[in-house]
DNA sequence: TAGCCTTATGCAACAAGTTGCATTTGCCGG
DNA sequence: CCGGCAAATGCAACTTGTTGCATAAGGCTA
C-alpha cells in the first residue's frame, strides 16, 4: 500500500513518467524506496484507473510515447489522509541473521565470501549517500525546514550503515 | 524464498509445531523473523508436500492435534544450499522516510504524534532485546562460536535500534 | 456466568512483489 | 558494421504476504 503513497509523494513533488521516477528512485531517492519498473507501470496505471492521477501522453517521434503523470485533487486528498494516518509496523525480517543461527552449518569459506562481500556492498551504498549529500544537501545550514527533512533522512540511511559496517567489521575480525 | 529457509534453520535447531515456532518468532528471534500463523502453517505444508520436513501427528485428548516438524535429510541438504549460496539484496523501502518528503503537507500534530510513537516502539524493542539477552546470553564471554552467532546478531539489533532512537530524538527536538 | 484469552490448526480471497519475456529506435564502442 | 545499452513501455504467470473468517476446549476474570 506504501507504494502507492511513495508515489503521490515523488509526483506530487513534480509530475513525471513511469521511466523518470525509476531514475528518481535510483537516484536521490536510493535510500528511501526501490521497485522495478513493472511495478511502477502497473501501479500508476491502476492510480489513473482509481482517479489519483492524470496523464498526459506525449507522442514522440521514433520512440515509444512518455506518458506524464500528475496528481489529481483526489491524489491529493488520498496523501493528507495517507500522511495523516500513522505506519503501521513492517515485519523484521533478515535472513542474513538467520544464518548466524546456524552457524555451525555455515561453510567457513562461504561465511567468509558472503561477509567481506556484504562489507563492499555497505561501502558502495556510504558512496552513494554521499554523493546525493553533495548534489542535494551540500550546505545543511542554508535549508528550509522542507528541505532539510529529506536531510535528515539521508543522514541516519548513512548512519545505520556505518553501524552495520563496525558491525561486520567486528565479525570478520573475530572469525 | 527466505521464510523456508528460516524455517529449516529453527527446526534444525529443534523440531516442533507451527505454533512453537511462532512462540520462537514472537520470543529469541524478534529480531530476525516475523510472520503470521497462516504463512506458517501454509509453508511447513508446502515443505512437507516437497519432501522437506517429516510430520508426526501426536493427538490430543480435547484439543486439536499437534503436528511436529523434523528435517528429512532432503531438508537438511537444502538448507546446506542455501547457506552456500550468497543472499541477494532485498530492496529498500522506507515508508516513514518517504513522508519526510512531504514534510509540508504532513501536519504538525500528526507528525509530532506519530514520532513520538515510534520512539516509544523503538524503546519497546529495546526492552525486548534486553529480555532476551538475560535470558539466553547472560555470560557472553563463555559462549562458543555456535552460539556467540546468534549473539552478535542481538547486539547488531540493539545498536541500530539506538541509532534510530537518537535520530528521531534529534528530529523531534528539532521541530 | 458471560465474555475474552490461549492453545492449535486451517481455508479462501485478495494484494503485493518477482521473473521472464517482448517491442522499437538511436547511439556508442570494438 | 555488429552487438549491446539506453530510452520507454507493457503483458502474463508465478510466488509471497495479508486479511477475514472458522473451529473447539479450557482457563481466567469481572
């Protein structure tokens, strides 16, 4: 159900196609959300069948039409509700902890690989947030409180990072 | 595709009903998995039904009957699989996040509110977590490997739950 | 003593997410 | 000049997860 609201959210922010808010989620939007591309269509086709959204489809010479939407008023009202409304609890679930829990079974090599592997991933997300952090908040102090939320989201994303990299540092060390 | 293998490692661990393993999942592994009896109960039939798990059926005088689970070695080998191959990384989704971006149509109280719950469910986890510790790693310096695993998993729970904390406090005060 | 919680299981329908495949053109590198 | 990637969209089938409901007995509490 969030998908929907991430999506009245990045719309609502400027209007866009499907292809675009793709680019967005990789891009400045990496630590906030992630679906594939048939999940967007799907879903802002069905936004547009529900009366969330318009679209604007504009026809392209020699290349498939892009089709730009935007919010309605009904978008806009299903986000103050969603906004409104507190998050319900996502369920925790991590299968690399599972693996700790069977340990013994873990093939040491395997461990090993999958450890320094997960580091290097760690390491490429902190070069990722950085680089939004200079394209998109290189001067913390001069923000506007609006800006400066999507800030703060940014720093506790690199935050939690850094502590699941001392954390697997820790662990590669003592094994 | 993970739940199964979570539900190798618990039952390899130790054989049981649909029910104990939700009493596991709600106790020592909160931190790690959660779902709902349903899924359960549709899973381990699924892994019966696939040659994974053995079902004994114990009736009970006046109640309904308990089917313990046990791994076949057919479940044994895929749990060995599974732990050799690498895990793939599971998507990002952040919907608490996403509203940060809306920060001008979120309104005050609603924010205020729902921050502060989530503080007190941040805070709750830690509880939790510190319950958990009594009871299963009271003295973690004579741990052996096996089960200094699990530990760490805790401790990594633990500290990103009070980064979370400090963040959102910081965010409150803010606003 | 009526009503809810716990133990213990399950079906059915639906919503959400994944995987595989398909289209069309232009551009860029080997 | 051939192959692959980028732009831009989509269908169909499948797996996972959620929601609502159902059963049936005993124990606890107001």
């Amino acid at each position: 159900m969030s998908l929907r609201a991430v999506l009245l959210i990045t719309l609502q922010r400027e209007p866009g196609t499907g292809y675009d808010i793709l680019q967005r989620f990789k891009a400045g939007l990496a630590h906030v959300w992630q679906a594939s591309h048939q999940q967007l269509y799907r879903e802002l086709d069905r936004m547009r069948g529900d009366g969330l959204l318009a679209c604007e489809t504009l026809p392209q010479t020699e290349r498939p039409d892009r089709k730009v939407y935007q919010l309605t008023e009904a978008g806009r009202q299903a986000l103050d509700i969603w906004l409104a409304e507190p998050l319900s609890t996502s369920p925790v679930r991590q299968p690399l902890f599972a693996k700790f829990f069977a340990w013994e079974r873990w093939p040491e090599e395997a461990r090993r690989e999958e450890l320094t592997d997960f580091r290097k991933q760690l390491k490429d997300r902190l070069t990722t947030y950085a680089a939004i952090e200079r394209e998109w908040f290189s001067d913390p102090q001069s923000l506007t409180p609006a800006q400066r939320a999507p800030w703060h989201t940014l720093r506790l994303g690199q935050r939690l990072t850094e502590t699941w990299v001392e954390w697997v540092e820790e662990v590669i060390e003592e094994n």
